[in-house]
C-alpha cells in the first residue's frame, strides 16, 4: 500500500485512472469577424476621383469636360496654390454596392473615339470597382471636342519660375 501512496503523489492527478477534462467556455464578444462590424460609405468625391484619374491614363484622352469647365479650370489652375481638378467632367451616383458613372471628353485628333471610349470605360471600370468594391453600373462617355493638332490648348503652360 505504501509503494501505491508513493506513486500517486509522484505522479500527481493526471496519472489517475480517469483524467480529469477542465473545460474552458469561450465567450465570442461583437458576433462575427471584425471586418464586418460597422458599416463603409464612399463619397461621390471620391469615386469622381478615381474615374477622373483613369480616364486621364488612357492615350487619346487630351482632357476632362466641357469647353466651360475646363476655361474656368484654367483659370483656377492659374491662381497660386490652385491644383488641378482630377474631377472636371466626372459625374458619379454612389449607392451602397453600385456606382454609376457620366463622363465628358475631349479626344486627341486621329484617334478612334470607339476605341478610345471603350479603353475608358475598361480603365475606369477596374480601378474603380478594385479600389471601391462598389460595383459599376455604367460609365456613359460625352465626347465634347477634338483637339486639332494647330489648336491652342485651353490649359496652360506650366511656368517655371
């Protein structure tokens, strides 16, 4: 009996027949992962933003807007500490999950305004629904004008000084 009593103090609780199960009730605070609590809106601003961004990349698209928005952007473009408007001639309606895009252009002389138009709508779609998440319902393209190669642009010079 002695060498019984020797063992089970050595070898403590866990060696007995049973082993004892300590359960540990975990408490999940919030319900559900992180990253859905709470609720992210996008401003208009933002994804005009975006759009007017995309459409500038593409080649064939010399500006954004009409003939007045882009004189009187000119002209604030002109005033020191102005910068330009990445959003001239970009229009978005921002839903919850959708956007919906108008854009007005002025295309380069010689260039295709299908096919120009068609690489806005592919650049603009992308960046937009990968950086937003919402998705584009539709980009509807205005072509303003042409820039004639012996025209003088609207936009001016940038001075160094």
């Amino acid at each position: 009996m002695t060498d019984m009593t020797q063992q089970n103090r050595t070898q403590g609780p866990e060696s007995a027949a049973e082993p004892s199960v300590q359960t540990r009730k975990t408490t999940r605070r919030g319900g559900g992962d992180p990253a859905t609590r709470g609720r992210t809106t996008i401003a208009d601003g933002v994804v005009e933003k975006i759009a007017g961004m995309a459409a500038r990349d593409v080649l064939g698209v010399h500006a954004m807007g009409g003939g007045l928005s882009r004189t009187l952007g000119a002209v604030r473009d002109r005033v020191p500490g102005g910068s330009k408007s990445v959003t001239r001639g970009v229009k978005a309606e921002v839903g919850e999950v959708q956007t919906a895009l108008d854009l007005e252009i002025v295309v380069d002389y010689g260039v295709s305004i299908g096919d120009v138009a068609k690489a806005v709508r592919e650049n603009v779609v992308a960046a937009v629904e990968r950086m937003t998440g919402l998705e584009v319902v539709e980009v509807n393209i205005a072509v303003s004008d042409v820039k004639l190669p012996e025209e003088a642009d609207d936009e001016p010079e940038p001075r160094i000084q």
